[in-house]
C-alpha cells in the first residue's frame, strides 16, 4: 500500500476567492449596518445612565 503524501494548509490566495466571500460580506455589512445606528443610540442614552445609576463616564464606557 503506498503511503500518502500530507496534505499540506490551503495558500491564502486558494481560500481568499470562492462561493463563500459573498456570504462573508453580506453578514459583515449587516453587522456594520446594526452595530453603526446602535452605537450612536447608545451614546444619546449615556447622560441618563450617569445620572440615573451614578456611573462615571468610565463606567459607562466600559458597557
């Protein structure tokens, strides 16, 4: 029985192009597109979190 070569990792360049960057760049436009409108609705909130939970701004950003 002949003995088998190791397969060897695929090159950048073999996984960069294929049926699965169309996918991969519709999910990531639809994370930019929720997480934009998200993270500047939650900074029109930081003033009411400060003063309602006396959090410093720190605080607030940590969250």
């Amino acid at each position: 029985m002949p003995r088998e070569k190791p397969r060897r990792a695929p090159a950048l360049a073999d996984i960069s192009t294929g049926p699965h960057i169309g996918p991969c760049a519709a999910g990531l436009a639809a994370t930019a597109i929720s997480f934009g409108p998200g993270r500047m609705g939650f900074g029109l909130f930081v003033p009411e979190f400060n003063a309602t939970f006396a959090m410093s701004d720190t605080a607030v950003g940590l969250i």
